[in-house]
C-alpha cells in the first residue's frame, strides 16, 4: 500500500495594509459641539446684523415697507449734512473734555493707591464702584446737580457770591455737563487698570532710581509713564472707542423725543443722531450709513493713538539713539569751531 505523504498548506502571502488615519473632525467634534453655542448666537446677533446694516445702507427703508435701492445717495448726503458734521463736532468735544482728564486723573489715582500702605483694597472698591452703577440713574442724579434753578452745583455757585449758570442751556454747559458725567463713571475703571499695569513693575527699577538720586516726580514721569506706555494705549483706545459712542447721558438729560441733543442740539451725540434717524424719523438705511461712517472715525482715531502711544519700540529707541548721537555731533562740531575761532 502506498503512503501518501501530505502537502504542507500553501502559505497565502498577507499584504500589509496600511491603518487608514483618524478622522479628524469626529475626534473633534465634541469640542466644537460644546463651543457652538458661542458662534451660533454671534451669528445671529452679531454677524448677520452687521451684514444687515450694510446692505441697508444702500437702500432707502423705513423698517416696514420695501426697500428701495438708492446705492451711495445715503453717504452722498450724510458728507453734505450740517446735523451729522455738527454731532461729530460735539462728540470730539465732548471727547477732549472727558478723556483728557479722565486718564490723567486714573494715572493720579493709580499711583497714589499703588504707594498706599492702608485700606488699598477699600479704596480701590470705592473708585471702582460707579463704574458698575446704572448710567441712567447716574445721569439722573448729575441731571438734578446741573439743573438750572434747582441744582445743587448752582447752590454751591451762588453761596461762594457767584451767579448760576445755565448749564443744560447753553451749549458749553452741555457739553461740560456730559463730559463730567462720563469722567465720573469711567474714572474708577481706568484707575484699576493702571494700578494692575504699576503693580507688574518691578520694584527693582524704582530701586535703582532712588540710589541715582532720581525724584519723585523724575521717577513718575521718566520710568512709570514709559513703562505704563502699553497700558496707557489700550485705556487710551478704549476711551476713544467709547468716546465716541456716547449716547444714554445726553439721551437721558434731553429727554424729549423731538430735541434729543437738547437746546441748539449742543448735545446732540454721532449715536443720538443714528438713533434719531432709525428709530423716531424711520430712516434706517440712512442710520445705518451713519452708523458705518462713526466706524470709519473709530478706526482712524484708534489708529491715531497707536501711532502716537503704541508704535514699535525699536524704531522708537533707534530714532531716540540717532538723535542723541545728532546732538553729540553738533556740539563737538561747536566745540571744534570755537577752538578755531580762537
């Protein structure tokens, strides 16, 4: 009988494949689950009312009926309007009357709590404390201050042998009347900021001042105003960005509908005439080109202030180095011709 031998199994050659890579977007898709709540809202409330105003401000809308296609003729005669020139003149002034001051005062306020050694935290609650109080009630009270015949700063006047002003009549009392009202409330906040800014000095620099025989005053402005210079160009582009949206205290002290800038539209703001155009008169596509035209001032002045404060340090130091070494050459030069004058 004949053994047969068995085959061995044929080996089935096994190709190697390649592991086919994650798919990114499902691992990470609970993270973007969890953060679209953010961008689904800003959608909505921010992203299409933004694309909304500038289609409709080439149109001519009164918020109900249909829209008429006007193209530039809203920019065209908001450049010819008197009103709107005249509400960015008020603005600016009310502007300077408010930021100026307001900052200088925080920086004030800041360094002397930054040197106090008792009740800090008390003081900076204070300070702090109208910044988080209702503007409408703030406006309120300051309104019964500057009132004409009954207010309280008008008393005080008339104590000292001095006769009332008419402050919410005529136009400079307007202004000055707004303009307190916003240093009162913004002066606190930019207080704490300024602090937070001295605070991440360090004590070392002020140190090495004091063995140079610098002064107070030497050190305030010579080391704590440059090295505050980045926190002084945020509150001062943020001042700005408010500055000139300035709209509840005059709408407030004005109150009545048909003069919503007051007597002689003193107080007439960029932002009440936006909302005097939209909201009273119906003139929403017009109010949205206002609205665009204080966006292009915002963004020229913020960079008006980066130019101005910010700006890039070296340049800075190579433009301060090149001038001192231009010095140092005109005097040795002056030195040089004396001796050979003589």
């Amino acid at each position: 009988m004949a053994v047969t031998k068995a085959l061995p199994a044929p080996v089935q050659a096994r190709e190697e494949t390649a592991e086919k890579p994650p798919n990114r977007f499902k691992q990470a898709f609970p993270q973007y689950a969890a953060i679209s709540p953010f961008f689904i809202l800003f959608a909505i409330f921010g992203a299409f009312p933004i694309l909304f105003s500038i289609w409709i401000s080439f149109h001519s809308w009164d918020g109900i009926g249909p829209m008429k296609f006007v193209g530039l003729e809203q920019y065209s005669y908001l450049l010819g309007d008197p009103t709107f020139w005249k509400a960015i003149g008020n603005t600016m002034i009310i502007w300077v009357l408010s930021t100026v001051p307001m900052l200088l005062l925080a920086l004030v306020i800041a360094n002397a709590l930054h040197n106090a050694t008792r009740f800090r935290t008390f003081y900076r609650i204070a300070y702090f404390i109208p910044n988080v109080t209702s503007v409408v009630a703030v406006t309120l009270v300051f309104g019964s201050i500057f009132s004409n015949n009954f207010g309280l700063l008008n008393a005080f006047l008339q104590s000292i042998g001095l006769g009332k002003v008419e402050w919410l009549t005529q136009p400079w009392g307007i202004k000055i009347a707004i303009a307190t009202i916003v240093t009162w409330r913004w002066v606190g906040y930019n207080a704490i900021i300024f602090l937070a800014g001295l605070q991440a000095i360090s004590a070392d620099v002020y140190e090495a001042a004091k063995v140079d025989g610098a002064s107070p005053r030497q050190t305030f402005w010579r080391i704590t105003v440059p090295m505050l210079r980045p926190v002084i160009l945020f509150t001062a582009v943020t001042s700005t960005i408010g500055g000139l949206q300035i709209f509840t205290e005059s709408r407030v002290l004005f109150g009545d509908t048909d003069n919503i800038g007051g007597p002689g539209d003193a107080g007439m703001t960029i932002v009440s005439y936006l909302y005097q155009s939209a909201f009273i008169k119906n003139q929403f596509g017009y109010g949205a080109a206002i609205g665009w035209a204080l966006f292009i001032l915002i963004v020229l002045f913020s960079i008006i202030n980066w130019r101005l404060i910010g700006g890039n340090d070296s340049e800075r130091l190579t433009s301060r180095a090149k001038r001192r070494a231009d010095r140092k050459i005109a005097v040795q030069k002056a030195k040089e011709a004396a001796d050979d004058a003589r």
